[in-house]
C-alpha cells in the first residue's frame, strides 16, 4: 500500500476537544443548556466504555497529548470500534501504532466515510488521522545512526508533528563516519529538543548528548546483529551513558520518544 506523505493540518489550541467543552460550559452558564443534559455529556466526556476497552477522552485536556491505539492483540473489528468512539466523542487527532496494512486499510476507508484525511507509515505501521493539531511551537531534531533504525525514527517524526512539533529528521549520521554528523552541528544548535534512534553500538547517543546544550532523548532500537540481543545491548549503552542530559525510552519506542520530545521542545502550554 503505498505511503500518504500529506501534512496533516493544523488548528489553534482551542480548536476541537477544549473548545466544546468551553461551549458546554457557557451554554449551562448562559442558561440554553439545561444541567441534566450538561450532566448527560460530561458522562461520556472522559472515557467511552466499550467493554473490552475504555476509550479515553480527557487525554488531549489533561495532558495535550492525544490517546494511542495500540494495535497488536486486538481484533479488527474492536480496532474500529475504539477509533469511532474517538471520532465521536473526542476532537484530538487519533493514532494506531503498529497496525497492519489490512488493518489500516480498513481503518483508511472509515475515515474516508467521514471525510477524513489520514497519515499512513506503513514502515512502522502507524495510521493517524490528524485533526485539531496545536499551533506549531518548539524544533525538535530527529537523528538516525543508520538507515535501518528508519521506521522507529518516522514513528517519532509522526508523533511529534501530530503534537504541534516543528520537526527535522536527518537520517544515517552513526559514528561509523562522525563527519556525517559534524554536518549538522548548527540543527543541533537550533533545536529545542533533540531524540536520538540509533541501534547497534548506540554510541551515537553519548556523542550527541556531548554537544547539544538541550535534552537528549535516546531511543534504542533492535536493529543490529552479534551480541545485539534484539536492542538490549543498545538500551543499556543508552542507560550507561556518561553525557549529561541523556534520557531513554524503551526499545523500538518511537511513539515516547516523538511524545517526550515534543512536550520538551513545546515547553509548557501558557
């Protein structure tokens, strides 16, 4: 299935979720909502109880991130159910992570009905369909030692952008061949925040973390061969770096480390 490479859209901060709150808030203070019907949302409003799931609905509120659906060890049918559910009662952006192509095709023509675009990467198999997106705020820099650790990296660069992230992936830069990474000393400058996804050795981590003034966040992946052990060995050189500001995420966590990166680089919403 090929990949949409579209941008999602974005929206001021009181779009969407917040900004229907608010009416329901001033329709009960005004008078034109009676309370028993204000009671009635504020029911559904923080979570949608699917009985093999409780859909969250506050998240985007209570914390400015939006609620991740994990794919793995649900059935495509409860897959659907949770993103109507989200499509209903929530305005955040909604996004799968390690779904298959069927899955996400069919998650693709649910949205279409409703005239919805969607993110599809089908690398790391994550689908989003982006709305209310926060304005932009913050530089995160993404830096990948090879190629490989790619798909972990667009998680990341997805996550972080749906977050109102200005982000820039630079690919390839391990210390195989540190001059690749000289090249970008004045992004790592710029940036707010910068996650690192490297596998292997993952001394790329430690040297990026040696230069930049702002937080690391590591993330390991299982990319590697020998003594790699699936990343473990690239998340315990991660955990014993000696360059201060260095933070890990487990392995293969492009979501987190997209997530923690941009609530650093955003800063906390005024």
């Amino acid at each position: 299935m090929p990949t949409d490479e579209r941008e999602p859209s974005t929206g001021s901060a009181r779009d969407g979720y917040t900004a229907a709150l608010a009416e329901l808030l001033r329709g009960v203070a005004e008078g034109s909502v009676p309370v028993e019907a204000a009671l009635e949302s504020l029911r559904r409003l923080p979570f949608s109880d699917l009985g093999f799931a409780r859909v969250d609905h506050h998240r985007s509120l209570r914390q400015g991130v939006v609620e991740f659906v994990y794919a793995p060890g649900k059935t495509r049918d409860q897959l659907l159910a949770i993103i109507e559910a989200q499509l209903d009662h929530d305005e955040s952006s909604v996004v799968v992570t390690r779904a298959a192509a069927q899955e996400a095709a069919a998650i693709r023509a649910l949205a279409g009905e409703r005239g919805l675009e969607t993110i599809w990467r089908e690398r790391p198999g994550l689908l989003a369909i982006p709305r209310a997106i926060p304005e932009s705020r913050g530089r995160l820099l993404v830096l990948t030692a090879g190629t490989s650790d790619l798909p972990v990296a667009e998680e990341a660069e997805t996550v972080a952008s749906l977050l109102g992230t200005e982000v820039r992936m630079v690919a390839d830069v391990g210390v195989a061949g540190l001059h690749r990474l000289i090249g970008e000393l004045p992004e790592i400058e710029r940036a707010d925040a910068i996650v690192v996804v490297a596998g292997m050795d993952a001394a790329l981590a430690s040297v990026v973390g040696g230069l930049a003034r702002v937080p690391v966040i590591a993330c390991p992946t299982s990319v590697g061969y020998g003594a790699s052990f699936g990343g473990l060995s690239a998340l315990l050189a991660m955990l014993s770096s000696c360059a201060p500001g260095v933070a890990v995420v487990g392995i293969d966590d492009g979501v987190g480390a997209g997530a923690v990166g941009a609530l650093i680089a955003r800063g906390r919403a005024g």
